[in-house]
C-alpha cells in the first residue's frame, strides 16, 4: 500500500516503526473509510492519503491512544472532502465472502448491502459518527473529539441516525 518511494532517506528505525504502524493500523483505516465511503477504490485511497499524511507528520505521538485518534480523524476528514467532491453517488457494493452456505450468503449480502444503502443515505456526521462508536466500537468521548463535536451531540447524532436507519431497513 505504501509507495516504497516514501521511504526514501529515513533511518532504518523509523522505516521500521512506520511499517509496523501501517501493519498494524490498516486494515482499521481501511475499513473505516468504505463504511463511511461504501466503496473499496475509494477507501482504499483515502487509506494511502492517511498513511503518507502520517509520513509527513511522523511518528512523534505519545501513546498507542493518540495515535488512534490521530488517524481515525484524518480517515473521516478526508472522507467528507472525497463525499463533497463526488458526483452522485451509486449503489454500494461490498466482496463476497465465499461462505459454503450459498443461500445464507446470500442473504447475508444482502443485509449488508441494504445496510450500506441506508448508512449512505445518512447525513456525513451521523454517518460518521454510527460507523465511529457503534460499528469500530470506539467511546463516545473519542468520537466527539474525532468529530469535533461534543459528547451530547454525537449521542443526538447516532440516536438521530439508528431512528433512520431503523425505519429504512424496517421499510423494505
């Protein structure tokens, strides 16, 4: 995922412990661009933004914590400039899983695909602020501080947001 370019000139121990972050800390970026995106390519851009943003930053945070924050504010950041940029946006489409079970796959799939549509259809805040606490699982005081918001309004948000989501899925 990292150009090998960016690497360039860096002492071997910081080369080391970006790579480790970026192991460490891709797949959470990654995933928390599509659900707020709905779509792999551009996910998969923003990811590589992310992580050459944190390049040019460095490594000079003081705890696993910050870090965290760190990046999951620039993924949301950067997903609200790519959604203001878009064009319209088209029907989300996640990989299939392969499961044995052809017919339960199969529903599965389209559960999550309902559930993307609708999750699109949310507002950017709200939308950020459900993929944020309740699918990555983070506090509500961190999600405020990602989002800029305080903790009363990302809890109005996200009740704000499953009330919608609810009816939409509720709906079909």
């Amino acid at each position: 995922m990292i150009d090998a370019a960016i690497m360039t000139g860096m002492p071997r121990t910081v080369e080391s412990a970006f790579d480790e972050v970026v192991r460490r800390r891709e797949t959470q970026v990654l995933r928390t661009a599509y659900r707020i995106l709905g779509n792999w390519a551009d996910a998969e851009d923003v990811a590589q933004e992310v992580f050459v943003r944190l390049h040019r930053h460095g490594l000079d945070f003081a705890a696993e914590a910050a870090l965290g924050s760190w990046l999951y504010r620039v993924t949301v950041n950067l997903c609200f400039d790519r959604t203001r940029r878009a064009k319209p946006a088209e029907p989300l489409t996640e990989h299939r899983d392969g499961s044995v079970n052809a017919e339960a796959s199969v529903l599965r799939e389209e559960q999550k695909q309902r559930l993307m549509t609708a999750l699109a259809r949310l507002p950017e805040k709200e939308r950020a602020a459900v993929v944020l606490r309740e699918i990555e699982g983070l506090e509500t005081a961190e999600v405020a501080e990602i989002l800029g918001s305080s903790e009363v309004t990302v809890r109005s948000q996200i009740s704000r947001a499953l009330d919608r989501l609810r009816g939409w899925m509720e709906a079909r």
